[in-house]
C-alpha cells in the first residue's frame, strides 16, 4: 500500500504533514511517499526516528497556496506538491492521495488529473459527523464541492455515499436521509421536492427528509445535500461544538468547587472532546473522482493527518472506485427494467 502525502499542504506544512508520515508509515505499516520540496521535507525528516520506514520523497518544486484560485493555480503550476502526486496516483504509482491544503486545488487536480468515475456527473466532497447513533456518526456529502446542484447529482450523492458508508465505515444498509427544513416531502427547496421522487424508488434504504437537527440525534447514516448547504451545516456545528467546549472548561475554572467535581468527571469530558473532535477522523474522500482522495482540514495536525492516511488506506482497501462503478452499473439496469416494464404495461 502506497499513499501519496502532500507535504507542502497545510497550515502547519511541511513539519505535520512529515510528523504524521513516521506516524502513519510505522503504525499502518505502509509506505508513505512524501510529495513536496526535498529541503524541506528532509530537513524535517531529520527530527524523527525513520529507521525501517519506508518514506521516500517525490520532487515537487511548487506549492498551491491557500490564498491562490484552485483551477488557475493547477493550470499554472505543473510541478505542484498536490498536481504531482495526483500524476503518481493516475499512474498506479500510488493508490491514495491526502492533502490538507487548498481544498479547491486538490478538487481541480483530481478533475483534470483523474477525471471522474464513468457515469457521475459530479463529484462530491464529504465527511464524518458525530451523531448518537449506535456506531456513532453519520455521513455527510456533499460539503463543498458543489455550490449549485440539480437533482441527479444528489442522486448519485446519495448513491456514492451509500456505498462508501456500507463497505469503508462498515454500515450495514446505511439510511440515507436528504437535508430540509421538514420532515415532510412538500417542504424544502424546488431541489429537494425534485430528488426526493428520485431517492424513493431507487434501491438505496431512503428514510425521507431530515432536518439540521436530526443529523446530530442520528436519524441517518448518510446526509445528502447540495454543497453550500452542506458546507453553512458543517462549520456551523464546528464553531458550536468549539464555543460548547471553552464555555464549560471556562466555567468550571470559574468556580473551585465544579472545578473539583471536574476531576471525577474528566474521563467522560475527554471522551466528549474526542468525539467532537475533527481530527480524530482525519478527512473526507472526494467520492467521484477516479482515484482515492482524501482533503484533510486545512489547519491539521499531525494527528489528524495521521488519521486521514488511515481513511485513504481504508478506502483503497475496500476498492471504493470500484464499489461505487458497480453500483452505478446496478442503479442503471434497475431504471433500464423499470423504463422496459412501464413500456410492455403502457402496450398492454
């Protein structure tokens, strides 16, 4: 298992992308390429015990900045950090990439890079929300990729997402709930009564509209929205969570004797943080490219990159491409005999 690794990209690049490299290499036991400037990587490489790993280092002389826009950027700069280690998982050179920079350029790279999965239409950007459900999160796409959408890309949203939380998050016949302002099929956006016709008779195990907050009480396995949606949920619920976490540590400094109470309690307050916490589950597969594809926060720490290394390795195992190839394979004989059998009967 080879996953390529963006070592320019990130907030903290290059010293966590290569600190979660050694993590990653000695406790996956696989080989990590480290794609970026040489200098710089090895300058950090030095910091570390690498004996027995293997993290070789691919030149890439350039460097996609967050600031920069994504498709012009990959355009202009051919030996990018994330455009040459998308080259190396084009080739089967790698068979994962992760990268925790500009979000937007790893999308443009794998789209010019990789192209998408024959048959979707658009790919969508996703990730793991913490929810009370039994195994304790949900799905959720798309999350960005997409801004403005129309039904049959949440269709096949709902479809890659599905298939993603059955065979790599080891869901059983996962729900899939689409995101509105009510439970009921005439409420929402003219995209949401458009889909929701679609998700009804597919195969996929639908369970209606959810609303924003059913997705942390956990009445769906996989969420489908529109990108801009999804994204307005996702960081909201981030900078919430976040306030929820200071306020309390904050209040119970306030006061000695909660802040003594505290210390019989600190096991369920470190769980709490750890299940709210981002990092631990590292990234988001860009579903619909042909390729594994991992974005990790742009502001990740070697843990949470560590993580998103163990998502890539975990999505290459299970063959998500392939997966989601033979679902659209599936889903289009199934409209193929319904559209045969609505002919035979309107013959009849």
């Amino acid at each position: 298992m080879k996953i390529a690794l963006d070592a320019m990209g990130g907030d903290h690049a290059p010293a966590a992308a290569v600190h979660a490299a050694v993590w990653a290499a000695r406790d996956f036991k696989l080989t990590v390429q480290l794609v970026g400037r040489p200098q710089a990587i090895e300058a950090e490489l030095a910091k570390h015990q690498t004996a027995g790993l293997n993290l070789p280092i691919i030149p890439a002389s350039e460097v996609i900045e967050m600031h920069e826009h994504p498709a012009t950027a990959v355009k202009n700069k051919k030996d990018a950090s994330m455009v040459v280690a998308i080259e190396l998982l084009k080739t089967k050179a790698s068979d994962a990439f992760v990268s925790a920079g500009n979000s937007g350029g790893v999308l443009a790279a794998a789209l010019f890079g990789l192209g998408r999965i024959k048959g979707i239409k658009r790919p969508a950007l996703s990730v793991i929300f913490p929810n009370e459900s039994p195994h304790g999160f949900c799905f959720l796409l798309d999350v960005g990729a997409n801004t403005d959408a129309r039904p049959e890309f949440l269709l096949q949203f709902a479809l890659m997402g599905y298939h993603y939380a059955s065979q790599v998050l080891n869901i059983p016949n996962p729900r899939v709930g689409l995101l509105s302002t009510g439970e009921e099929e005439d409420k929402g956006s003219m995209l949401v009564q458009e889909v929701t016709p679609l998700l009804k008779v597919s195969n996929l195990n639908f369970v209606g509209n959810v609303e924003g907050k059913d997705i942390p009480a956990g009445l769906a396995d996989v969420v489908v929205t529109d990108g801009f949606t999804g994204n307005v949920f996702i960081k909201g619920a981030e900078g919430v969570a976040s306030m929820i976490v200071k306020a309390l540590e904050r209040e119970i400094k306030a006061r000695p004797l909660a802040a003594a109470g505290a210390l019989l309690v600190r096991p369920a307050f470190r769980a709490l943080k750890a299940k709210l916490d981002y990092r631990e589950y590292g990234g988001g597969p860009l579903l619909g490219v042909n390729g594994v594809v991992i974005i990790a926060h742009g502001r990740s720490d070697a843990y949470a990159i560590r993580n998103a290394i163990r998502v890539a390795k975990q999505a290459a195992e299970k063959n998500i491409v392939g997966v989601i190839e033979q679902g659209l394979n599936e889903a289009k004989s199934q409209r193929d005999n319904e559209a045969m059998t609505q002919r035979v009967s309107e013959a009849d």
